[in-house]
C-alpha cells in the first residue's frame, strides 16, 4: 500500500503571498490531519479533516484553512504568507477505526 | 489541557549502548492514547507504537520496548544495544478520545529528543 503523499516537496514563497500544500491519504483512509513543525514551536496541531468535514482545529489564525475532497484528498492553504510561517508541514491519515495517524514526508514551505 | 514533556533535548551514546528516552504527560481526560514517533533525518514521521490509557502492559519489539505507568504518568521509551540507524528525533505524543463517529485524534507532541549513535 501507498504511504501518505505530500505535494510539493519544497516551496519558497515572498510574504504577503498565499501557498496551498496537498496531502493523499493512504488508500482507505478517511481522516487527514495537518501538523505545523518548526524549531521553537515544535509539532503543532492545525486541523483535522474526516468525510470533507473539519472535525477540530488547532490554535492558527484565520490565514490557516483547508479542506477534503471526496477521494479524502486534502489541501492546506495559508494566505498573506508570514516568515515565521516557514515551517515542514506533515499530513497524516488514519483508518476509521484505527488511532495511528501515518505521516507523509512533508512540505518544507519557506517564506522570504 | 493536554501536555507532552520530553525533558532530554539531546543524547549521545555509543553503539550497542542501552539508552532510555523519558515521557511524561498530563490530561484531564480517564481515556487517552500515548504514542511514539521516530523522525529520522529525511523528516517523515514514523510510527512506532501507541498504548490504550487502559492497558498498562509493557511492550517489547525487537530492540525496543516501552515502559507505561500511569501513577507516574509516564511512558518511556528503551532502545536495547542502540545502532548508528537508531539516530533520530524520537516524539513522544498523546491524543484523546473523543468519540467522533470514526474521527481522527488530535495529538499533542512533546519537544522530541534527538538521539545520536556513535560508532
């Protein structure tokens, strides 16, 4: 089976820009999560996606959004970009019934 | 509110050394889930293992076994006879449970420790 997928590997973006990040979940796997990772904050909970609805929502700003599509592919999207937005930015899914969430490799955003 | 403390930033041992990684948690909630992630140097997350708040039974895989006591709130971590490939930040994570009709957990991560192997 497929592992989770990020696209793109790597970004570099100008502030005041908007970027939107993509995530395949495994195969079967209906629930996405979105991590925010950087050296002072450490992982950071975004949100969480299940059946196209957000079922929780961590501590971002509006700028922060996302959605699901019915395949359980998600998007991330982040507008007005800020540098202190640069960060690796990991997806998980997981199986309905299971609690392990399998990361992908992430999306290393910069902002210049 | 939930919170994940990992208070070894950094260790160093020498091959074949045992090494044991400290996790200490807080919740509010009777049932939670505790896991452990590896995040080697590439930087994808990699699952190693998750316990049920109701199951204290240690665990052991291979090189690796995990220590869970509730009374301390802890759940650590041990590698036996470490390899050079062991090297890695190693995340420790808890998650409650919500009941959600199927819903994913939200997990909250401590700061990591970053192992180092030395030949």
């Amino acid at each position: 089976k497929a592992g989770v997928t990020q696209t793109p590997r790597y970004l570099i973006k100008t502030r005041g820009q908007q970027v939107t990040l993509s995530c395949s979940p495994i195969s079967g796997h209906r629930s996405v999560s979105w991590y925010q990772q950087t050296p002072g904050q450490g992982l950071q909970f975004l949100f969480e996606y299940f059946s196209e609805t957000q079922r929780n929502k961590g501590n971002f700003p509006g700028r922060f959004s996302g959605r699901q599509f019915s395949n359980s592919r998600s998007e991330m999207n982040v507008s007005t970009l800020e540098l202190g937005d640069s960060a690796l930015y990991l997806c998980a899914s997981s199986s309905r019934t299971g609690h392990e969430q399998y990361f992908g490799p992430g999306t290393r955003l910069t902002v210049t | 509110a939930q919170k994940v403390t990992q208070a070894q930033t950094e260790i160093s041992v020498v091959e074949k050394e045992d090494v044991t990684l400290d996790c200490v948690y807080e919740t509010r909630d009777t049932t939670y889930y505790l896991f452990w992630y590896k995040q080697p140097p590439s930087g994808e997350l990699v699952f190693l293992i998750r316990r049920n708040s109701f199951d204290e039974q240690n665990e052991i895989s291979g090189r690796y076994s995990w220590n869970f006591q509730k009374s301390t709130s802890s759940f650590n971590f041990t590698i036996t006879a470490s390899q050079v490939v062991d090297s890695a930040v190693y995340f420790c994570a808890l998650s409650e449970a919500r009941n959600s009709g199927g819903s994913n957990y939200k997990l909250t991560f401590g700061k990591g420790t970053l192992l180092t192997v030395n030949p």
